[in-house]
C-alpha cells in the first residue's frame, strides 16, 4: 500500500512532466527570461487579482523563507513568529544565518495567537529601553500551519492591522497554500492574501511540482531582486524549469483542482481513522490529519501503513500524522479503508 | 544625592585613573602587545589559578558576549540561553548578527532551569529530524544574573556535566562578575570558573573602569584570536588603554575589594529598603536590589532618590532598581537612609 | 537555426527525462535519503576512484560555490581566486553574503597564475602584520575556466602543493567538468582531482540536467552537512529529483559521452569559425568558442546566428561565445557551417 | 629617544586627561545621553557648519568603517575602495563580515584614481550582466590616505559627481584627519566634507584621545542608529568616555593645534632625513613620512632610532615609516636630528 507519510514523497503531476517533456528542446535564455516564467508570472498575477505585484520563483520552502524575509526586513530587524513556526523550528537556522532574529509568540494549534501579538508590541514599545532589543519588521506565518490549520480572514486582518499600527510586513509561508484554498473551511481567497500581506508564497514542492515556490509581492516590488536572489544562492540558470511548472500548474484551474481533490480524500482519511476509532490530536481541515497514538499502538500500526511520527505528544504516545496529497487516489484510500485495524483490535493483531 | 540609578554613572576609580595617568607617556606598542596588557592577563591568569588559559581584553559587555560565541560557537550552532538572558534580549540581535539562534530556556529569577535544559536536550536528541533544527553548540548564562541571583557551584557544575554529555561550551558572562565574588553567598571562585567553562568575562565597566571586559578562555586558545576580534570590530589600537586599566584592578586585590565594599553598601540598602515597608520583587544577594512599586509610588519615590524603573511586574506595578557600586560610599547609604519616606508615609507626601 | 548562445538554452537529457518519468509515480523519503540519491553518490565515488568520499547534490551553480567554501572555510578565512573567477565576479557577492572575503589574484586566460599565488603566499607570510589581513584559507578554480580555457593535471598539482605548504583547501568549480573530460587536451581525470582536491563539483545543469550539481568531498566530510545545506537554503524536500538526474547521467558513461560529443561539436565550430576568417580571441580547447568581432560586425552577424555578446574586448570591439552543448546535433553544426558569412562578405551583407 | 613608530604609541593629550578627571566622579546616564556627549556633538556640528548633521561616537577605526559602511549600504551592494585602502587590507575582512564586497580600484600613492573609478562604472552599467555582480553602493577613501597623501577639493568634488551620477553613498575615513587640516597643501575643510559626503570620520585614537572616532553624517541620519551601533557591538555603557574627549578635544581648536603642530613636526622630519641623504619613497605632505631603505641599512639604523617597517619595496628594500603625532615635541625633533646618521655613514657605523 502507498504510504501516506508526507505529501512529497512523488515526483510531479502528470500534466506538469507533460508539458516539461513537451518544451524540452525548445530553446529559451536563462535566469527567467523565458516566456514560460513570464506567462506563469501573468496568470498568478490574475489569479490573485493584483495586477501589480511582482511574481518570482524560487526552488525550495526554506530558501524562500530565508530570501524573502531578508528582503523584506531591514538589516537590524527580527521577525515575529509563532513559536511552532517553521522558520523557528525546522529551518537549521536560515533566517538567523541571514543576520535576523526569529522572535516567537504564543499560538494554538499553530495558529498565531493574536492577542499575544498585540501585547509583545504595546509591551515592546512601552519599553523604554526597546533599542536595545530587536526592532520587530515583520510577522510570519503559515496557511496552512504546521498543524493542518487555518486563519480565517477576520484573524488575518486582525493581524494586517496590527502590522500597519506598528509599521511591520506581513509574509505568509504558503508551502501547502493549495490544500488551504481546497478546502471548505477555508475564508481566505488569493486575492484576499494579495490585499492583507506584503509577500506570500505559493507551494509548488507538496502541490505536485518537482520542486518550486511562486513569491507574489503584491504591493512594492523588492529592489535589486534578480542580484539579491542569485546573492542568496537561490537563482536558476535554467530559470525554465520552475516557469513552465508554474505555468502548466496555473492552467486551466490545475492548481485549485489538486487542493479540492487532496481535501476529498483527506476528509475521508479524517472519517476512517474517526470510524476505526483513533482519537484525532487535534482537529486539522487540510491534508495532513493527525492521531494521537501509544508508543505500543505506533509499532503494531506500521506495519499495516505507512505514515509518520509526527512528534511526541508526551511520554508513551506520538503525534502520528497521515497526509493526502496531489497524487492520493481514491484507490489508495479505498485500501486505507480496508486494511486499517480498528484501535480495539489492534492491539491483538 | 547620588542616583542609584545603574553602576556605570561614573567614570573610573580612582587607583585606575592613577595608573592611567602615570603611563600617559609612556611609549607602548599597539594592539595588546604592551606590558601591561602582558602583564594584566599574567595576573588574570595567577588569581583564576589557570596557568594555560588564554586571556584577552574587549572593550564592551554585548561585543564580548558577540565575539567570544562567534569564537566557540561553529557558524551552525546556536546558543542556549535563560529567557532573560542579556545576549537574547537586550543586545539589539548582535548574536543572530553572527548568524547564530538564542535558544531560550526556562529560568527562574534569572538562573536557568537546569531541568529545562536538561529536558531540551533530551528531546532534541530524540527528534530524528533535529539535523533540521539548530544543534546546541553552547550554553550562556550570567553570574550574577540579570536579576541579581547566583549560581551555585553545584548548579554550574551540573550544567558543565550537560555541556560534556552534549559536546556543548559553556560560557559565563561575568560583566558584574566581581560583585558575585564579593558575596557571602557566592560559592563560585575565578578558580571554579576556569575549572568549569570554556570562556568567561571578568567585567571591567561596572566594576570602575572607564570601559572593559577581560576574557579567559582556560582550556583551548581560539584560533587567530587578534585576527577574530579586529575582525569583528573589537581591535584596540591604544591596547594598552584596558591594559593599564585591568592591570591596576588586579594589583593588591582591587578588584576583589571594590566587589566586597558594593556588596557591604547593597546589603545595608536592602535592608533600609525592607525597614521601610518596601517589598522585594525577589531577594539578590548582589549588589542590584529589586522593590515593587505601583505607578503611583514610582512616581512619588523619584522626587526623594533616583533609582532605576526597570521593568513592568504587572499592569499598574513597577520593578525598581536600587543599585550600589564601585563608587558608592557610606555616606551615600546614609543619606539614602535619611531620605527614604516609609511606604506607609510616601503616598501621603 | 538553434542558437549557439549558452549550453543551458534547453531543458534535460532525453536519456535523464526517461529516468525521471519512469521513477516518477515511486514513494520515496525526501531530503536525498531515496535510493537513486545513494545509488548516485555510489557510481560517483567509483567513478571518482574514491571510496572515501561524501558526495552531495545542490541545485545551482552559485549556491554551490557559496556552500561547499564557506564549509571548507574558518569564517574568518578568505579564498583566493583567479580574477576572473566566477566567485569573484558573477556571484552577486555570494561569497562575501557568507562573510569571507575573495583575494583575486593575477590570470592568463582564466587560468590562475601560480607564480602569482606563490607570491602572494610568501608576501602574505612576511609581512609582520599579516594578522591584520584576511589569512588566505582556500584556493578557488574553475575547470574549465571562465575563457574555456584548462589546467594541467602539472599546474593543479603546484597548486596542491602550495595549498599543503600554506595550510589551505583547494576546491575546484565544475560546473563545466564534463567538457574539460571530453576533451582530448585534458590531462585532469574524476580521479586526479579526488586526489588532489578537498572539494571539486561536478555540473550538471550545463551537462543536460534540469537543475544540480554534485559536490565531491574526496578526504573529509563536512561536519553536519545535512544541517548546514539547509541553513544555506540548499536542501531539496523532493532530493530525488536531483538524485535521479544524476543516477541516469552516471549510468553507462552517458556523462563522458556528453562532454566528448559536445567537445567534437566544439571542434569543428571553431574550424569554421577560422576557415571563414574569424579572429580567436584566445584558444579555448572546450565546447565555449570566443571570437573578436568589432561592433559593425557583431550587428551584423546576429541577422545570421544566435551567439553571446561575452564581453568588451575593447572600446569597439566585442568578445562572441559560441557555445556546443550536450544538445547540439550534426546538423546544427553543419546549418552554421552552410550560414555563417565568412568575415570578407559579413559587411556587404 | 622617543620612537617615531607611529602615531599610537602614548596615552592621552594632557588636556583631554584633565577633562577625564574633573568630570570623573560626576555621575552622568549611558549609551551617549550624558551632557558631554551631546555638547561634543554639537561643537562638531558647529565646526562642519553642519547644523542638520547627526553625530556620533564609536570606540576604533576598523569598527566604525564597519558599522557606518554596512549602514549605508543596501545588503547587496558592495564599496569602491583603491586597492591599497584600509578596508581592502588591514581590516581581517571585517567589511566582508558584515556581508559586503569591497570592489578593489587602481590608486596613485593611495590616492583613488578617479579615472580608474569612472571607467569602472561605465564598464559596469554597460554589461548588460550586471545585475549579476555586486552593485557598487558607495565610495570609501580614506583622508590623509594611507601614504599620508592628500585629496584635493576637485578631486574629492569629481568623486561625488560621480557618486551623484551612480547613485552611490560617499565615505571618507578621516583616522588620521585632525594631519590632514593641519597641512598647508590641504584644501578640504571639515565644511567641504559635510557638503561633499554621505559620511566622514574625524579620527581620535591617532589624534590624542585614549580611543574613538566621531562620525559624522551631515545630511541622513541612518534610522534606528544607537539600535544599529549595539547590534554591531559598538555601543558604550559609558558613552561619556568618548563624550567627554571630544568635548574637550573640540573646545578652543585643539584638535585644529594638535594637527597643526604634529605637521610642523612632520615637515621639519621630512627636512631632516633628506639632508642626511634619506630618499623619500614618495612625497607625503602629512605626518607620516616614508624612506627607502636597503635592508642593511634598516638594520642598522634601528640602533638609532625607532621607525617602522611599513613594507617591502622590492626584494632587498624596505618603505620605513616615521611619524609625528599629537605627542612629539621639538625636544625630540632635536634629538633626531642629532641622533640620524647620515646615509654615506650608516654603512660603517
């Protein structure tokens, strides 16, 4: 059986290898300048209703993160970010290797706790010694979260305002935007992300791309970026490869149509594993589902399915995460249906 | 009357200021090559009773905490830190500046948690994803803390064996070092010190020099020390400057009386301060005294003794400093003892 | 006609693009743990006649140079480079973004003048003062240089020997290697420049990949590679997109074989170059063949071929590229030849 | 006798001394709030004619190159420096630290060939690559240069035309700068270089003071600046130490009288070694004056007297070094020319 561990663990959409094969030999010039990176610029441009932004296309979720908060910060700035924020945990330490500090604030299920934003700042500013701490430029977050959750647009507006009060940015890491935008629960629409943040990414790497992640700077287009991208290591001589990903994966609604489907089947994930009798540790609407399991419950269920072991939520149980991704068919589900003991048998198997 | 505001309000102690002016003219080579600056490390190193460490002199408190981790840190690593720690709160980023994380723990009153660290390192170890996560190359505290509070010999020493477990340096940042070491309740010797750390600062600035902190650095040299330090900035030409000054503060115990004597004077103001209906917001053994005050009493207060609003202990609650230092005298004490309104009496003032 | 202008106008290998579309719909881990990843470093090392060896993949040829020095350097190590090192002239300061500076030193053609870097060395050494200065920790190279241009297996091992005698690392920049092997001038073998190497690359996105290059540690590995690729930005969630490109290249010789079909290509572009009166530049042995035009006739030509303005030779003149590259047919070379004006005509045309 | 080494090699002016010990005991804030500093600041300001001008102080030159070159470029650009400029050589890279390339251009004695300069901007805009390379952001030189030598106003006003046309920031370090007006061959005022610079320095440390360098930034100030300085290591808990010494040192001209006699010293030495047959490696109107000398007559003029080894000529000569400073007397002028044997006579002294 397919293992439902993580949502990269394919190689690329169908549609998306096709029309790589298909432009294979066509020659273009380097660094972007191909028409395909411009077309995909242009149609993620109208997809998200900001005719001005600046569209750019980097390789991986760690890079843009580093680069796009380094251009967007001031040197001596930090960034706010929930504590379970990936830039705060799982980065190895990019954004501080580019000289700024990550500060980290109070959430729940990942979700930034707003209040807690609000009050970091008046507490800050109070301050009267705040130059001597690290000047907050921005709040980073994600949509989805690490945790599978979302912000609603009342919560991301909340934020907005409060970043417009005490002259911050507002970037939001979209590595699994798609899954966000696929699903029910979801109020936040492209073109609300253009009005409400200063940068936001697109996920291409566990939406189906090879590799890939579309930054949309909707309002001010950050100086200098071709130089400051190839300063970070992040340019491509064959720019083409993430161009004619992005524009294949913008056609014809490509994009929105894996989301909508990855949620199908994640609901159907999140029934099964209710149904079997599995208590969710906490309740995530998006792709990735997660279970709360005993250390003897883990080792007995792994050689049913695959999945991952998230984290530990205390001493004797795991976090166990299951994720649906762009390549999750409903066959692979039906056999999830089918082979998954019930808790209460599982112990005997 | 004297403000008892902070222990940098003055300028040099008197004896430093003599040995000052009488090497004005003398000629001296630059860049720490003098011989006092030879002869300043060789009793540095006599009083750590570390006859192989490496001793060096900076010129301000967050340089040095900024130089010496860059210096044990690999450029990788990230340094463990109490929450209140000084290079994770008040040093305007210089550490992430160097590219390295504050990983901040749990402290109590300014003393890290051992239990914390111990817990973080363990779970850290644990995560088969932790080559994502910033390695723990350091731990940094301060003795005395930011609050005033001291380690324990049996707490530094338990650290260290954390340090030796995790293949960690630990660094102690003495910048008020010498009113630790003039404290009845200080287990902790310069000896102890060099026994246990990889690096420590002996703080100059608040103990009566114009400006300077010595490193020791006991077991293993840095590499390219003077290369490292102009490198970042932190290169005297006139080395001689915290040369003639450290060599002064460690002839005939100077050093240790001017801890002894701001101890004695902090003593007597913690106990005017109780005498008088004042609440500590936690007992220092040092010479920094913590009150609280409500806004309205802080107000009051400052028409009698100028002292230091350190920080809020809750809405409509300060922390006050009182602070005693090289330059206190008794008849500072006194006349803060005749001035002081009792609590009881300051509102109706 | 297809232009001649880069060896990076088109996408992937066919042979590469079977591989990637036949492995495409396999699970596997992320983050270079797939099996093609290991399978790659395994043909790699072999090839390389170094069992010993770490082999990585990074995506881009910048990101390359900016990784692998600034884990073969101290960081306050500098690397000394050709003058017109790629390092040191189109990175966009990559090197310097990590905080080393680059020391260019004298060229003949691309190719670093080792009389130039014995000099440096034992001035560098003399002088009293070097602490001061930026100790020199790393040779740069490229092979091919910048101009097409070659080392002897004879003038890399002075180099080695320098670097031996003075401390320091040699790495050598390959985003070309594969025409430098192809090529029938070459003495400098994978397995020469294991032995003599502490670092070299071997390109890919100019040999017929998407995207990647790999990154051969004959003698030691880096410490924490995993950790500090991703601190850079460098680590790849879908690894096996690098790994599988690399595993067809490295299958049945196909790498040798591009380079020494583009380099047959090259020979015979430069033939028809000369036969129809075009001036060298300077003789390049590899698959990148410079000419001197002077404007009038650089306008010209571009109504007949595609080629690279490389640069000014002088006030009125151009330096052209002509470019083979593991896409270039027969019949593409024979279109040019049938084409291309001889230089007596190209002004009456 | 006295050694002419350099220009460091004693403590402090005597009336910069008595400033530091009248206001010793007076108790004043931190971090550059006190009186002294902010009078300093507006007698700079005075003397520049410069009233919208922000001033500040820093400890040592390699720092303040540091910290005002990274806050007036933009991270991604690097500075013009001539090839024999501080930050080119004797600063362990500490520009590149901080993440900036230094862009290396021909001098003549020191002194930034502005030909060199604007071929190099031309050459650069004209690449249609250039985006690949670093963008030059600012100009630095340095004034005195390192050979003593001297700007003119003109050309000091073409190198800002040029800045104006490039949109780059200009520099000037002025280390030494109190030589440079006190020298009847120099044209540039203090109000020349508030009109003509982004930012200057006015050099203490070789100028008298125990340490610091004021910088001057006469038209923007750098945003969040004491922020900056701390995050850089540069800040002073007793900003009043470099407050009080330029408070002194800019009260009835003695910073114009220091300089002014240090070159009547300079000029008499200069005097003085041509007649004893000296022949001067280059003209230098300031207070640093350098000879050839064949190896074996720099040993045995060590007997003599002290100077320094600046630096090979060539393979068998030495550029030795004699310099004036705030400290020499004419006693000790006197006792040279006693003293300097004579060149004819050297060699069989």
């Amino acid at each position: 059986m397919r293992t439902f561990e993580c949502d990269y663990t394919e190689g690329v959409h169908p549609t998306i290898l096709k029309a790589l094969s298909e432009t294979n030999m066509v020659q273009m010039s380097g660094y972007g300048f191909d028409p395909y990176t411009v077309s995909a610029a242009e149609k993620i441009k109208a997809v998200c209703n900001a005719p001005d932004a600046t569209v750019t296309f980097l390789v991986g979720g760690t890079q843009t993160n580093m680069i796009v908060l380094d251009l967007l910060l001031a040197p001596y700035e930090g960034v706010l970010s929930p504590k379970t924020g990936h830039i705060n945990v799982h980065e190895a330490g990019a954004i501080e290797f580019t000289g700024h500090k990550v500060l980290a604030l109070r959430e729940n299920d990942g979700v930034l706790d707003a209040d807690a934003l609000e009050a970091y700042l008046t507490t800050f500013y109070a301050d009267a010694t705040h130059e001597h701490m690290v000047r907050p430029g921005a709040v980073y977050l994600t949509h989805p979260t690490e945790y599978g959750t979302l912000y609603t647009k009342a919560q991301l507006s909340r934020i907005r305002a409060l970043c417009d009060r005490y002259d911050m940015k507002l970037y939001v890491d979209g590595a699994r935007l798609g899954y966000a935008l696929g699903c029910p629960e979801n109020d936040l629409t492209l073109s609300d992300l253009a009005d409400l943040c200063d940068a936001f990414s697109i996920g291409g790497t566990k939406l189906g791309l090879l590799c890939g992640e579309a930054v949309v700077f909707p309002k001010e287009a950050p100086k200098m970026l071709l130089s400051q991208v190839k300063r970070h290591g992040g340019l491509l001589a064959k720019g083409r490869v993430l161009g004619v990903q992005f524009d294949a994966v913008f056609t014809d609604g490509l994009y929105e149509k894996i989301g909508k489907e990855a949620i199908r089947h994640a609901k159907r994930i999140q029934k099964i594993l209710l149904q079997k009798g599995y208590a969710l540790a906490w309740n995530s609407p998006t792709n990735q589902q997660f279970i709360i399991l005993s250390d003897a419950e883990a080792e007995k269920l792994r050689a049913f399915v695959g999945f991952d072991l998230w984290g530990r939520a205390d001493e004797g149980h795991w976090i166990a995460r299951f994720t649906s991704s762009w390549s999750t068919t409903d066959a692979d589900v039906d056999e999830l249906e089918n082979t998954l003991p019930e808790t209460a048998a599982l112990m005997q198997s």
